[in-house]
C-alpha cells in the first residue's frame, strides 16, 4: 500500500485511459466520451485535425463522439437531431431482414445521414469532404446536394 500524506489534496480517483481516449478507440457510451474529453482535450482535438488534414474517405462521414456531445460547433444539432432527420433518408436492400434488424439499421443510417446534413447545413464540411460525397453518390450525397443551398454562413 502506497503512502500518502494527510495533508494532501485529493481530488478523486486518478484518471485511468480507457476507450474514447487517444489511442483507444471510440467511446462506446456518452460518460467514457466526456471523461475521456475532460482530460484530453487538446490531444483529442489535435488528433481530429490531423484526422481532417489527411483527407481519408471515413473523415468525411465521421465525427468523433466527443464532438457531437461536447463541440460548441454541434450544440443546434444536440438541441434538436429531428430538424436534421429525413425519415426517407436510407437506403433499401434486396436481401430480406427481420423488421426489427431493418428497423435498427434504417434509423442508423437516417441518424448517420441527419448528421451529414447538420454539418453541410451549417458550413462544418471541409470542401473536399463536399466534393467527396457528392461525387461517391447515394443517399449521403442526395443529403448533402439538398442542404448546401440551405448552408447557415459562419
């Protein structure tokens, strides 16, 4: 057992590494993605812009966690998600599934495709991410085409 003093401050448990920190992969629940921001802001930021910088297809469908739920830039989206949600917004599949399985999938990707429109809605995409989309077809790109001339100025 470790020696302490009594004098010293404690401030809680020390923070242990766990995922949603850098080098550990994506939060898996909203508290690991706050904590994990808390105490790694600036490492957690720094790696969103190399992320953007390198210009790879999964950056421009792809926001870490921790910026949906913690970036001022994203709070009109966490104020309401439903303004930026098209219930048509999914793509259909010839193999048949379970309704359930269908169901999940389908509000995934209107949830996945909400998020797309919020940020080309507001000007958050990079101009490469725009042109990426648009050129690579489907639903994400009828999403962003749509919202582009409704884009808020920043």
């Amino acid at each position: 057992m470790a020696a302490t003093r009594r004098d010293a401050l404690t401030h809680g448990a020390p923070h242990l590494c766990a995922p949603g920190c850098p080098r550990k992969g994506e939060a898996r629940t909203d508290d690991q993605a706050r904590e994990a921001y808390e105490h790694h802001r600036e490492e957690l930021q720094a790696l969103l812009v190399r992320m953007l910088a390198g210009r790879k297809v999964y950056a421009a469908r792809f926001r870490p966690r921790w910026w949906w739920l913690l970036a001022p830039e994203a709070e009109p989206y966490r104020t309401n998600p439903a303004a930026f949600e098209d219930p048509r917004d999914f793509t259909t599949s010839s193999v048949e599934l379970e309704p359930w399985i269908a169901e999940s999938i389908h509000r995934r990707q209107v949830e996945e495709t909400g998020r797309l429109r919020f940020l080309a809605r507001h000007g958050l995409l990079e101009l490469w991410e725009e042109q990426l989309l648009l050129s690579r077809g489907g639903v994400a790109a009828r999403a962003v085409a749509e919202e582009l001339p409704k884009r808020v100025p920043r």
